[in-house]
C-alpha cells in the first residue's frame, strides 16, 4: 500500500535547481507530480535556454533568480522559500534526471517518520576511483560519515530548513560538505538511504567538469570542512 | 634624497585621493583610511629619524627593516578585511537575489493564483512562520 495518500497532508514539497536544462526538466517535473502529487519549486538559476517556460508549463512553481548564485544558492532560494511558505518537509533533487522519482517514497520514510532529520540518498556504486578517493579526502577532513556526500537527493524536515535558510549557510558554494557539516554540527540527525541514480543524459555535473574546477572544488571543500570541524553550537 | 621621494609619494598619493573623492571614485569612508595613508607617508618621508629613533628603542638595527615590516604588516591587515567585508557583501547580494526571486514568484502566484499555498490547504494546523528570524 502506497503511503503517498497520507503524505498529501503532511505539507512537503520538491525543490529543484536549474541551470539550462530545457531537455530534461519537463519530463522530472512531470514524473514528480505524477509519483507523488507535492508540488514542485523549480528554482532557475539564470538559465539562457527555455527551462523556465518549461518548468511552468509541466506544472512546477517556478522562482527565477535575477543572478546566476551556482548550484547551493540555487537550492538555499527554494529551501529558503519553502521555510517562508510553512512547508514542512522539502526533498531536493537534480534536474538532469538522475535521480529517480521512484525512490522518493524511500527517501522521505525516515524523516517522516520522525527517525531522521535529514535523509540522503546515497548510491555509492556511481563514480570514477578518483570520485571514491575524493570522497575519502573530504570526509577525512569533514570527519563526516555519510556514504555518498556529493549526492543531491535529499529530505530536510523544519528544522534542517530553518538552518539551512539561515546566513549561515549563505556563503556556501556547494550544498555537500559545508551544508551537511552545518547540519552535524546543529546536532541533527542524518541518515543514509540507499537508491540507484541514473547516468546524466545531458549537460555535466556542475561540480566536475573541468580540471581546474575540481582543484579549486577540492581545495574549497577540504578547508571548509576541516575549518568547521571542531564547531559545536 | 629617499626621504624626499617618499615624502613626494605621500603628497601625490594625498592629491590623487582628494581628486578620487571629488569625481566620486572613492567613498569618503575609504578615503579617511587613505589619506591617513598618505600623511604617515609624508611625516615618515621627511622626518625619516622618527623611524630610526623607534627602531633603536625597539632594538632593531636597521630603521628602513622596521618601516617596511610595519608598512608591511599594515597592508596585510588592510586586504584581509577588505576580503572580509567582500565576504559579508556577497552574502547581503546572494540573500537580496534570493527574495527578488521569492517575491517575483510570489507575485506572479497572487496574479495567477495557480496553486493555493499550504496553509490553507491543510486547514492551518500551525501558523505559517513567515519572516521569523529572517531579514
């Protein structure tokens, strides 16, 4: 028996960012409504191409930034705007279609359920062996446990929204480590949730894509992580 | 002959941040700190003994190593709040970005009113906490 006819209640709602992508966001927006019936808040960060126009057409919300704020400041405005719109619960996830609207029961159970703040959706099986060696330098430096870090799929309840709302947050430039060290340190609650994801079938990750980036990506997230280390709040 | 130069640098310095602030380059705020700038210049430029007599007290040899350690010293302080205070601006630019873009999608949802918010939806079992806490 689907629990979706007792979440209608529950007051959640999907986020997700973008940035040019007309080919695939129609189709995740569709299938999001469809599987479960939450509203979507596409947040478009800036795009040149029609995702917009798009994004409304196949019934998402959508919240256009007047300036490109990358991939965080994308998602912090359709978090930030949940909280402000009294949304309890908020799951976000890539526009490019790699995450599954197929997990998303799987995914909201635990923090419904009131056993978890935060869920993520971890698939461990993608990546290259230096993604993997990646993984391991950050939560070294992190000292978080998570499995899969970088993943987009994720539940917040409240209280991970509230904080995630926050200035705090703001400055962030990636929603991974720092967001998940923000999360940990407040004394929240994180968890685990295991899904496949699909192979990006257009576009590129926005963290990955070029050698340059991944120095500068690496570099940021191991001084943030291990400059917030030790934070107790 | 160097402390002329120097000297000359401070009064030149003093003059191109009077003109800046005339043509509004330059916020008068920023200008205080560089005129300051300027007038240590011109007092260490040709009364370059007030260096010397500080570096004997403080047991430096050379007063030229003082002046430049200290100048030096100072400047490095000046970039670092300078990155600071960038910090804190972009966070002020990315959250005013953000409710430009809250807002726009408000308005657009009272014009259409395509989708009910869920408050009432759900018969407002808790007040929506609008603008709690927020700026």
């Amino acid at each position: 028996m689907s629990p979706w006819k007792d979440w209608r209640e529950r007051r959640c709602i999907v986020v997700i960012p973008a940035h040019n992508e007309q080919r695939d966001i129609a189709s995740v927006v569709r299938e999001v409504r469809r599987v479960s019936g939450f509203p979507v808040l596409v947040v478009d960060d800036c795009s040149t191409d029609r995702t917009i126009a798009l994004a409304r057409e196949a019934g998402a919300h959508v919240l256009p930034l007047s300036q490109q704020l990358g991939a965080w400041g994308a998602l912090q405005t359709g978090i930030r705007h949940a909280w402000r719109a009294g949304y309890r619960y908020a799951l976000t996830m890539d526009a490019d279609g790699q995450h599954e609207p197929v997990w998303m029961e799987r995914l909201f159970g635990p923090v419904l359920e009131g056993k978890a703040d935060v869920s993520i959706g971890c698939c461990v099986r993608r990546g290259s062996k230096l993604r993997k060696l990646a993984w391991i330098l950050l939560k070294a430096a992190s000292g978080l446990k998570m499995e899969d870090i970088t993943s987009g799929f994720r539940v917040y309840n409240r209280r991970a929204m509230e904080l995630l709302s926050g200035h705090e947050a703001t400055l962030l430039e990636f929603q991974d480590v720092g967001v998940l060290v923000l999360l940990r340190n407040a004394g929240l609650h994180l968890v685990d949730v295991d899904v496949t994801m699909l192979p990006r079938t257009s576009g590129s990750s926005r963290v990955f894509h070029s050698w340059l980036v991944v120095v500068y990506y690496m570099a940021y997230t191991l001084l943030l992580g291990f400059s917030k280390r030790r934070v107790r709040r | 002959m160097f402390s002329l130069v120097s000297g000359v640098i401070g009064i030149i310095a003093a003059l191109t941040i009077i003109f800046l602030i005339r043509r509004d380059h330059l916020h008068v705020r920023y200008g205080l700190w560089w005129i300051g700038v300027a007038i240590a210049f011109v007092i260490l430029g040709f009364f370059p003994q007030i260096i010397d007599r500080l570096a004997a007290s403080l047991g430096v040899a050379y007063g030229p190593v003082l002046a430049l350690t200290l100048g030096l010293t100072v400047f490095v302080i000046k970039v670092l709040t300078l990155d600071i205070a960038r910090s804190r601006n972009e966070t002020r630019i990315i959250r005013l970005v953000q409710r430009i873009a809250m807002l726009e999608a408000e308005m657009q949802r009272l014009a259409a009113s395509i989708e009910p918010p869920p408050a009432e939806e759900a018969g407002a079992k808790e007040p929506a906490p609008r603008e709690a806490g927020e700026d």
